[in-house]
C-alpha cells in the first residue's frame, strides 16, 4: 500500500516529543491561557482581526521572497499586489482589501522552498512555547528570521535585538496562540491521543501549503 | 507557532471546528452542478433544514445527524481506511463494535456545536475525478465576516449511489487524523481492544458533557 510521505509519523524523538508536549501543555495553562484571556478581553474581536492581519502583511516579504525561489512568479504578483493594496489603501495592513478584491492569501516560508527543492520534512519536534515543527521547517524558520524577514534587515547591524523585533516576536507570538486556542482546544476534544492528532494535523497542513492549497492523493481507499 | 504558518493552522483546525457546525447543515449554493456535486448539495441542504434550522429538540437533532450520517457515509470504508491492517485482522463483532462507537464519536462530537450555527453557507467550487470510482467534490463554506475555508469531499460510487468516505478541511483529512489518532492508541495500549475501551470512555464523557 503506497502512502504519502506525510501520513508516516516519522517521530524517531517521541518519548522527548511527548516530555515537551507536556510541558507546553503546563506552561499554556499557567501562563499563555490567562494571557489571551486579557487580550481577548481588552481587544474586541474586529481589533484582533486587524492586528492579525497587520502582522500578516508584515510578513509579506518573507512570503514573496520565497515565491521566487520556488519559481511561483505568478504568486509573487499576488504577493506583492497584496502587500501594496494592504499597506496603502488597507491602512498599513490593518485591513485585507485586497482579499475582498478577489486576490487570494497565501503563506510561503523556507521550509516549503527546501521541500519544493526535494529536501524532505525529516524528524518530527515538538518544541515548547512554538508547537509542532520538523527538522525541514525548523531550519526553514530559522533561514526565514535571519535572512528573509524584514525586521533582520531592518536591524542588521544592531546587534542584539532591538525593541521593534521584540514587539513584533510578541505581537505575533500573542496572535498566535489567540488564533490557534480554540481550534487546538477542539481537536484535543475530539481526538483520543491529542498528540497524534496534533502531529498528523501539522503534517497534513504543511503537505496542503506545499502543494500550495491542491488536494492530495488518496489511493489508500480504494485498497 | 511560527515555524507553522499560524493562519494556516488556525484555518485548518478552526475549520474542523466550525465545519461540525456548518457543513451538514449549510445553506447550499450549489447550481448546476452534475451528480456528485449535487449530492453534497442535497445532503447538506437536507442538513440545515432538516437538523439545524428545525425547531426541535438538541436530542432529536442529534437522532436526525446521525441517521444522515448513516445513510451518506460510507462507515465499513471508513473503518477500513481508519484501522487498515487492524480491521482486517478484526473479527466482524469487533469491526460492528467500532462502527457503533465510530458513528458515537462523530454524532457527539459534532452535536456539541449544533446550536453555533449561524447562518453559515455552502458553495460548490467543482469536482474532479479522484482515484477509481472517485469524485472529489470541492467547496467553500462561507461564514460571516467574510471569513471562509476550503472543504473537500471525497465520494465514491456505491452500488446504491454516493458515500462520502473523508472530508478534508483545508488540508486536513479527518480519515487520515482518526487513522493517525487511533494507530497510535492501538499501538499504546498494544490491543484493537485498547483503543474499543478509550472510544467507549470518550463516548460517555462526551455523552455525559451534552446530557444525552
């Protein structure tokens, strides 16, 4: 039976995995959980939709840069025509004008690039505080925040980081976990082992961007 | 989560959650769409009208959902995908019992979010061929504030008409989830009927949650 590359754990670390996951677990009810309660609390829905969007624009850069690499010229367009209209007449970001106009978000990042050059996702890590990643997307994240990230050029130079990459790392690091809670909270409901849940999740979403949003194979049923 | 893309993320799971409420029972745009495609349109307009919309009890509801699932899912091939080598090694009261806590798991996870509708729509996108005797159709469930998310459906042929055998939700395959969940379970508790025990567990925790 012929599977795809991501339906296989791959998880030679689990027991490690697992240790950290608990951890995570301990550290988002202590500490992450009352935090986005008081975000939720003292920003209205509409402003957390802003702020996530103004962040996503932020990001833009690194997602154009990585259309290039990977050859997507027609995505870099898209890319690069959201982040003006977003930026101009979206108010720096605040708003997606440009998906009501019809131009369609995505998301690029290194580790795709590496995956569209063939290098495969490698090990399965589970990393507290930032969640599910492989070998390929850690690495990938890492090229992102040193090379392809505006903020690293903005502050090349500077040495340690400086505040506005500190304010951004925790704006982001907040809208994050306030746009993941739920869904996390509700796949952990309906699954038995949250962890294999959560590992087949990742996978599963990082073949879908990778294959920039087309269906995958599904031979399996027709066993 | 930044070495996951986090919009991705938030939109594959969130999309989990809010398909249990939108997608069996969405207001379906679907028009002129052939055979497979006017499936999905049937049943899940059948779904809002006949379950969410209904003024009748969360009980009866849940009764309803789960004779729907019944009738247009595919549940042995479902089992068969979701256990593969551990349901063919199952004896057939085994492959019954977690057909019944299977069909369990769905009807009451899902029916948890029943009263979240809010006039969440449908609309076709297309369909394409998907394997042997296969269609995939696509979607789009369209909520309000303009948020939207991707879910496809995977239909096969059966001799009385379609069965829908997996639902993905911007990327994320339920079969392949429960498959990825449950091997896992099997292999931990090192019994078929490990994993029967943790579903009837889950069953009754999920039960006793709604009152049911």
């Amino acid at each position: 039976m012929a599977r795809a590359a991501y339906e296989e754990n791959n998880d030679p670390l689990e027991p490690m995995n697992r240790a950290m996951f608990k951890v995570d677990a301990g550290i988002d009810k202590a500490l992450i959980r009352p935090v986005i309660k008081g975000y939720r609390a003292v920003v209205p829905a509409q402003g957390r939709k802003g702020i996530d969007n103004f962040l996503n624009n932020i990001r833009s850069p690194i997602t154009f840069i990585n259309d290039i690499l990977q050859g997507e010229i027609t995505r870099a367009g898209q890319t690069l025509g959201r982040m003006a209209l977003n930026t101009g007449v979206g108010f720096f970001g605040f708003f997606d004008v440009a998906e009501k106009w019809g131009i369609e978000d995505h998301n690029e990042d290194f580790g795709q690039t590496l995956a569209v050059w063939g290098v495969g996702d490698g090990p399965y890590v589970y990393v507290p505080l930032l969640g599910p990643t492989t070998a390929r997307d850690g690495i990938g994240f890492g090229i992102d925040a040193f090379l392809t990230d505006p903020l690293a050029w903005y502050s090349r130079g500077t040495g340690a980081m400086n505040w506005v990459e500190w304010a951004y790392f925790g704006s982001a690091y907040i809208d994050t976990k306030d746009v993941t809670m739920d869904p996390l909270d509700e796949l952990k409901k309906s699954s038995l082992d949250y962890y294999a849940a959560l590992r087949s999740s990742y996978r599963q979403i990082r073949a879908k961007e990778i294959r920039n949003g087309a269906p995958g194979p599904m031979e399996d049923f027709d066993q | 989560m930044p070495t996951l893309s986090r919009r991705a993320f938030a939109s594959g799971v969130s999309a989990i959650a809010l398909l249990s409420v939108a997608a069996p029972l969405s207001a379906v745009m679907a028009q002129a769409q052939p055979d497979a495609a006017a499936f999905v349109g049937d049943f899940t307009r059948k779904g809002i009208t006949d379950i969410l919309s209904a003024p009748i009890a969360n009980t009866e509801k849940q009764q309803r959902f789960r004779d729907m699932f019944k009738t247009y899912f595919d549940l042995p091939g479902i089992g068969r995908f979701v256990l593969t080598r551990y349901w063919a090694a199952a004896t057939p009261e085994e492959q019954a019992k977690f057909t019944k806590l299977f069909e369990d798991v769905i009807v009451y996870t899902w029916s948890r979010r029943f009263s979240e509708y809010n006039g969440q729509s449908l609309m076709i996108q297309g369909q394409q061929a998907d394997g042997k005797d296969g269609t995939l159709v696509k979607s789009t469930i369209v909520g309000n504030n303009s948020s939207h998310f991707g879910v496809d459906w995977r239909l096969r042929k059966r001799p009385e008409g379609f069965k829908v055998l997996d639902i993905v939700i911007e990327g994320v395959s339920m079969a392949i989830t429960y498959r990825q969940d449950y091997s896992t379970v099997i292999s931990q508790t090192g019994s078929f009927a490990g994993l029967l025990a943790q579903m009837e567990k889950q069953v009754a925790d999920l039960k006793a949650q709604q009152g049911a």
